[in-house]
C-alpha cells in the first residue's frame, strides 16, 4: 500500500479534525494565564499549554496506531506475498497516526507563541521534542497491540487508559512515576528543563517500543529474540528509574536562561532585558537605599543586586555581597526601595521573634522612608490584640532607637537581627 493510499483510507486524517477541536477545547478552557503574562520567555510560553496536553498526545497515537494495525491484519497484508518490506508497510500506516500525535503537542505550541508574538529559542523546543520522540514510541507500542488484539476492543481500552495513567500521575507519590510518564509541569521564567530531566520518558517509553521492534526482527530464534526485547524493555525502565527515583516534586531544571542587563555601580543591578526597561529607576532607587543606610554605619551591604525573577521558583540564597531580590515584581508595584530596606535585615533564622523582627524591619522602612510601604505591608497580616499590642510597642522602640547617633542605631540593628534568632551578634 502506498503512503498517499494509506493516509486516504486511514483513520488519522478522520481523526485529525476531533483531535484539533479537543486540542481548541483543552487550549482555552485551561488558559487561566495568557501567554502574554510571561514576559516573552518561550520555553514557559510552551510549556504552560502542553502541561494539560501530553495525555491527550499519547492517547490519540497509541489508538490509532492499534486502528492502523489491526486494519492491516484483518485484511490479511501480513499473509500475501512480500512486494514490499513490511517495515516499509508498517510506516506507511504509523507516518499518519504520528502526524495525528504530533498534531497535539505542534499546535498549542504554535498558537501560544503567536499570541504572544515570540520568536521560538531552541530551549522551549525541549519539551515539545521530548513528546514528539514519546509519541513516536507510543505509535510503536500501538501496533505492537494492534498485531495481537482486535482493534475494536483494544484501541478504545488502551487510548482511555493511557489517557488516565499519564493524566493522573500529577497527583500520586512517589514522584518518579510522574518523572517516567512523559508528563511534565508548566515553567516560570528563567526555567528550561536540563537534557537529563527529558531523559526518564524517553528511556521507558522508547525501551518498551525498542524491545518489541526487537520481537519482529528476522532473528530464526524466537529465545533470543525474546531474550533481547526482554533486556531492551528492562534496561530502559531500570534507566528511568534509577535516574527519577531521588528527585523531588521538581525534576532537574536549568535556570537564568535569559539575556540580563545590568546597570550602575554600588549596586550594579542586574535584570532580564525582557523586564529591564526601568532598570536605570531599579538601581537608582537602590542606590539611594542604601547609602541611607551606609550613612547610618550599617554593614556589609551588596556590591551587586540579581533580579531573582531570572532565577525559577528557587532562586539561591543572597549572600553579604550579592542580593537575589525580584525586581520585577517590585518595580511593577512601586515598592522596590521597601524591598531593598527589609533585604538589610537579613535573619539568620526561619523563626524570627515578631516584636525584634518587626522591629528590625521598621527602623530600616523608616531609615529609607518607606514608613507607610511598611505599614502597608503589616496590614496584609492577621490582626489579633496580641499583634497590635507588637506594633505599638515596635513604634515606641524604633523612635527611640531613631533618636540615638548613627553608630548606635547600627549596633542596635546589628543585635537585634540576632536576637531576632536568639542569638548574640
């Protein structure tokens, strides 16, 4: 059978139209973010419309590869004589189920990044490739199944179970059964998927599909044959496993991929071009922070700012030279010289004292005159008699501390960001 023949009489160009209005339909019932929100990051742009779509892909390719095959069984191609390789066969009716599979993963990419009027990078193309390539093995295991089992029973049971086995891994523990399925959650800005995070799906779908190309090799041993697509299937879901076992609800990811400019000196301010427009008032704002507090003796302050919106969900720990603060977020709120005063209260402690904390904080609002950006701030919280007790109290402490000189309002910071921790400084 040709390949135009088969496209014609195959059930994937049927397909095709129901495939793209469930795509349409999952697309825009799911968008409680448009791709605009993202700041022109492709890889995030991408990835947040595939994150409801991998099941959907790996059903449709599964299925109709089960159609496909069976169709060609009951019509008996495997018995006549051979006029052409049957591998031959076998990709003439797999290029259009793939097409189908593909079609899902191709399309709320393209849509996404034509909404937001991006330009593709070759990192948001990661994931969209890892699925096509799994799609790929899932057109393999179809037919495998079609060669077996009655299409009609087969292929509906086996799309509605992949469907539900991939679609519900997001939620079970551990979490390497999620990192295994091909399944992978949305990005945030700066984030891309490392090569060894896409590697697990591949392994344990493409062991699988391997192996059972194995079984039909022209090997005369049937033992052999089994023994080496018995190994192919066991090797590669023993690689996805070892690899995904430790990792924890995230897998692996590269962060920082975005070009940033940076601005000025003591701080030189650093954030992604894409964000960068008001970097000049970012730095300057900063600038003035703190050298109010430089004047009021405090030390060590930072040479250098990073914007932490470049850097994922877990950007790393600033440290007394360099600051990690997001100055994205902040610029767009107005509230970056609030922030740049709190980062000075650096807190040695995840439980920090309310009344020495809340302190710490409000004499450095008060020293960069962002009084009411704190006052603001402890609004947000829960009030109790107890907190509005702190507050008064906080008042009555910073105003005094205000009064002092310069060097001791710095002494008294110093301790009481220690004690803070129950700690002496």
């Amino acid at each position: 059978m040709k390949f135009t023949t088969a496209l014609r009489s195959g059930s994937a160009l049927r397909a095709a139209p129901v495939a793209l209005l469930l795509i349409l339909f999952y697309y825009f019932t799911d968008e409680t973010r448009p791709p605009s929100s993202f700041d022109e990051f492709s890889p995030a742009i991408v990835a947040y419309p595939l994150m409801t779509l991998y099941p959907l892909a790996y059903a449709i390719t599964v299925g109709l590869a089960i159609w496909e095959s069976g169709r060609l069984r009951q019509a008996g191609v495997w018995d006549l004589a051979p006029g052409r390789s049957r591998y031959r066969v076998a990709l003439n009716a797999l290029i259009p189920v793939i097409g189908a599979g593909w079609l899902v993963i191709v399309t709320p990419s393209i849509l996404s990044l034509l909404r937001a009027d991006v330009i593709p990078s070759l990192d948001s193309m990661r994931l969209p490739v890892m699925a096509l390539l799994v799609c790929l093995a899932y057109a393999v295991i179809g037919f495998a199944i079609g060669l077996k089992m009655k299409p009609v029973i087969a292929a509906p049971i086996a799309a509605v179970a992949v469907w539900i086995v991939i679609a519900f891994t997001r939620s079970v523990q551990p979490y390497w059964i999620r990192h295994v399925s091909g399944l992978f959650s949305d990005l945030v800005f700066g984030e891309v998927p490392s090569l060894l995070a896409l590697t697990p799906p591949l392994l344990l779908a493409g062991g699988i599909s391997l192996g059972l190309v194995v079984l039909w090799l022209p090997i005369t041993r049937t033992s052999i044959r089994g023994a080496v697509a018995l190994l192919t299937v066991v090797g590669g879901a023993g690689g996805a496993y070892a690899i995904s076992h430790e990792w924890p609800h995230d897998p692996p990811l590269l962060v920082g991929r975005v070009e940033m400019r940076c601005v000025g000196e003591a701080p030189r301010v650093c954030m992604p071009e894409a964000t960068a427009s008001g970097a000049v008032s970012v730095q300057r704002d900063a600038s003035a922070v703190l050298a109010s507090f430089r004047s009021r003796g405090v030390a060590p302050l930072p040479s250098v700012i990073t914007d932490s919106y470049a850097e994922g969900r877990f950007p790393p720990p600033s440290t007394k030279q360099t600051w990690h603060l997001n100055l994205t977020a902040t610029s767009r709120s107005g509230g970056v010289r609030f922030q740049v005063a709190t980062a000075t209260a650096r807190f040695p402690c995840v439980n920090v004292d309310l009344l020495r904390g809340h302190a710490a904080w409000y004499w450095a609002a008060s020293v960069a005159g962002e009084r009411k950006a704190y006052e603001a701030r402890i609004r947000q919280e829960e009030e109790t008699v107890e907190t509005r007790r702190i507050e008064r109290q906080v008042r009555v402490i910073v105003g005094d501390v205000l009064k002092k000189p310069n060097r001791q309002q710095a002494e008294w910071f110093s301790e009481t960001i220690g004690a803070a921790c129950g700690k002496e400084t």
